[in-house]
C-alpha cells in the first residue's frame, strides 16, 4: 500500500508521508521534491504534520537528526 501523505500550509514542504511500521518519514519541498528520512519516531512525524511552523520544525526536529535519501517522486516523475 502507498504511503499515504497529507498537505502541510508550508512556503518550502508541500506534503508530509509517514509509514509507522518503517518509521518512515517522507517530506516532499515544492523546490526540490521528495526526501525521505529514516528511523524517526511518530511523535516526531505527528509533530512534523501538525505543527503551525512545520518548516521550522524540520530545520530544529528533523533535518541533521535524522539519516536521509532523496527519493523519486511518483506524482511528478515521467517514465521514457
């Protein structure tokens, strides 16, 4: 099953994903697309998709803590 994302109100974080049985956090930036970040804990993910400044959340929370990958991005790659 795909991992579901949600829209975060972001200029830079367009969606928030996350798989709780991988700890897997997904954060897709309208500029750069999506990353995905390894080993984080739901209350991290929650605050992430919940805060009022989720941009800055990611900077304090998320973003040196956490090992990442940018990944592809189903919803805007196109296949040759």
């Amino acid at each position: 099953m795909p991992m579901q994302t949600q829209p975060v109100i972001c200029t830079d974080i367009a969606t928030v994903g996350y798989d709780a049985d991988k700890k897997l956090l997904r954060v897709t930036f309208h500029a750069t697309g999506s990353y995905d970040f390894f080993a984080v804990p739901a209350d991290v993910a929650a605050g992430l998709k919940t805060s009022d400044r989720p941009g800055k959340f990611f900077l304090q929370q998320i973003k040196a803590r956490y090992a990442w990958e940018k990944t592809a991005n189903p919803e805007t790659s196109e296949e040759s």
